[in-house]
C-alpha cells in the first residue's frame, strides 16, 4: 500500500511538472484602434511603433513627443539619465484563419514583440495624431502569446488621460474654442394665432457632435430618450449628447459647444413632434441663435421647414391604417312553420 502511494506521488509530481515550466517568455501582441470622435466606431489603426523597456513606470518616464518617437526614456530620479536602446521593438504581426485570442478579423496594423523580464514599460506611438501611449506590463507565466488591444482617441480633451491601464498623452493639444449657443423653440395652434414659448419641462434640447448625413433618429421614444442611430449600421447607437440646452430666463435654451457640425435636435414633450437639424457654427464668431416653429395644425408625418427636418408620427402611415370594417351581424333564425309542435 506504501509503495503504491509512493508511486501515485511521483506521478503527480512529473505530471505537474509538465504541466508548469514558470517560462516568462511571452510574444505581446498589441492589436491598435483609432477612434476619431466620440460617436465613431474604433477602427483598425496602422503605422504605429512600439517598444518595451525592462523598467518601472514608476521609476522612468517620457518628456516628450519626440522622446517616444525616438524611443527615449528618461529617470524620473535623475533627468540626465535616460535609455535610448529598448528591450524589443515590435514587427508586423501576420496570421490566417484564427488567432489563439479566438479572433477570426485580419491583424491590420497588430504589431508583435517579445517580453520576458519583470517588470516591462511598454510604449506605444502613433504618429499620425502625434499620440503616444504607454503601459505598466506585468509578466505573464506559461502564455505564449498576449493580445492587448489600445484605442487611440484624438479627440479627447486633456493632455493626458488614462484608458485602462493604459496612459495616453498628447502634448500638441489646444483647449478648442467654445462657442455659447441659443436655441428658440416656439409654437403655433393655428395659423392665426401667436408664437409662444414652451413653459419649462415641455420642450427638450440636446445636440451631438455628429453629421446628420450619418446619424438619423428612428422613433419620437427615441429622440426623447435623446438616441441616436446610426444610418448605415442601426446597431450603433449613442444616448449621451455632447451638449444640452438648458432653458434661460428669456425662453431661449442656451448650451455651450466646442464642435462643428453638430446635429441639434427638439423635442416637444407636449404634442409628441421632433425635429431635427444640421448646423455648422463658426466655434470662433458671434453667438447664434437657432429658431425652431412647432406649427401643431398640418396633418403631415414629415416637413421641411426652416432648416428643420419636422416630424409628427401622429400621421406616418403605419398609424393612418383604416379601421378593419366590422363582420356582418348574423341573421336572425327565422323558424320553421312545418315543424311539429310539441
């Protein structure tokens, strides 16, 4: 009995053994996006440049935009040290059918490089929006191959934001310029009568950063839920409007914007109508005003008026159906005169 537990043990013991080898040696695979307005799907990102030092993020650091282009990195103890050699630099990465991360895409733009020390300062540059990333990268036991995916998002403000674990600089960014906007929703019951604000709470304004060539809004529990679709993919869809207009005391809507074009769009809670509009504002001239004029008498689904796409579903065809005629009531039974009374 001893001996067959002995044996049992040494088993397990080799077995295990196969099993671990603790290797660090690990081919990062970095797979790069870009995403150039917040409303934009990422898509694949090719040119980027990327390296690996053996080094702490919180030891070393990189001055500049050109440092990451050079590949220099430099002490944050000392400010006269700096490294200039990285560990490995990545390479076009190629592969058919389907990657070990179970993605099946073509690797357009993936670049590919060996790590194996801990800890790894991984550095990311992308020179066509003259953005550079970098990374805390632990090592990885027994994983041949690491897929990481980066984002790169120029159109972010800030010089510096963190996405994920990752950190992304930009030191050519500007403030934009903002431009102070006005809204001027009204209504009208009939021709005869007059303009009128809408009391607060009746009317929603909100604009997205966004082209109306691209996006559309679907349904009136769409716009006023402020959902956006896009034309050429309705999977896509944004729900957070970049600007929103907040009513003054002078029954105007005011809303600071830093974008052009923009998709302005209102909504009357009242009657169930919205609208919508493109507009181009100069971000550095006057201050606009846009007018909206609800008109509540057409019978019309959609007009065009002033700018403004119009729409009242009150009158799409789907709910100007006709009414199914109603079944013919049957005729009475008339009885028998020939039947034997009982």
């Amino acid at each position: 009995m001893k001996l067959r537990f002995l044996y049992c043990m040494l088993a397990a013991m080799l077995f295990s053994g196969c099993l671990k080898d603790n290797s660090t040696a690990t081919t990062y695979v970095l797979k790069p996006f870009v995403q150039a307005k917040s409303v934009d799907q990422p898509e694949p990102l090719e040119g980027i440049r990327l390296y690996t030092y053996a080094v702490d993020t919180t030891s070393w650091q990189i001055l500049s935009y050109d440092d990451a282009l050079a590949g220099v990195i430099t002490s944050k103890q000392n400010p006269q040290e700096q490294q200039s050699e990285p560990a490995a630099v990545g390479t076009p990465y190629q592969f058919t059918g389907t990657a070990e991360d179970g993605t099946s895409a073509e690797a357009v733009g993936w670049l590919q490089m060996p790590i194996s020390r801990q800890p790894q300062m991984v550095v990311a540059v992308d020179p066509s929006s003259r953005l550079f990333a970098y990374t805390m990268q632990e090592s990885v036991l027994n994983v041949p191959f690491l897929y990481v995916s980066l984002t790169f998002t120029p159109y972010k403000e800030g010089r510096c934001y963190k996405s994920g674990k990752w950190v992304l600089r930009n030191d050519f960014y500007n403030p934009p310029a903002k431009l102070k906007a006005y809204v001027d929703p009204k209504f009208k019951t009939t021709p005869e009568a007059a303009e009128e604000h809408y009391a607060n709470g009746q009317i929603k304004i909100y604009a997205y950063a966004a082209d109306t060539t691209d996006w559309k809004i679907k349904s009136y529990e769409d716009a006023w839920a402020s959902r956006i679709t896009l034309k050429r993919d309705e999977r896509q869809q944004r729900d957070e409007p970049n600007f929103i207009g907040y009513a003054e005391e002078n029954g105007k809507y005011g809303m600071t914007i830093n974008s052009t074009p923009i998709m302005l769009v209102a909504v009357d809670r009242v009657n169930k109508i919205y609208a919508y509009t493109k507009q181009t504002p100069d971000l550095e001239g006057e201050e606009p005003t846009w007018n909206i004029l609800f008109s509540l008498w057409p019978e019309e689904w959609i007009r065009e008026e002033n700018g403004w796409t119009i729409i009242n579903e009150k009158f799409s065809p789907e709910n100007q159906k006709p009414d199914p005629e109603p079944e013919p009531e049957p005729e009475p039974e008339i009885p028998d005169p020939n039947t034997d009374k009982q």
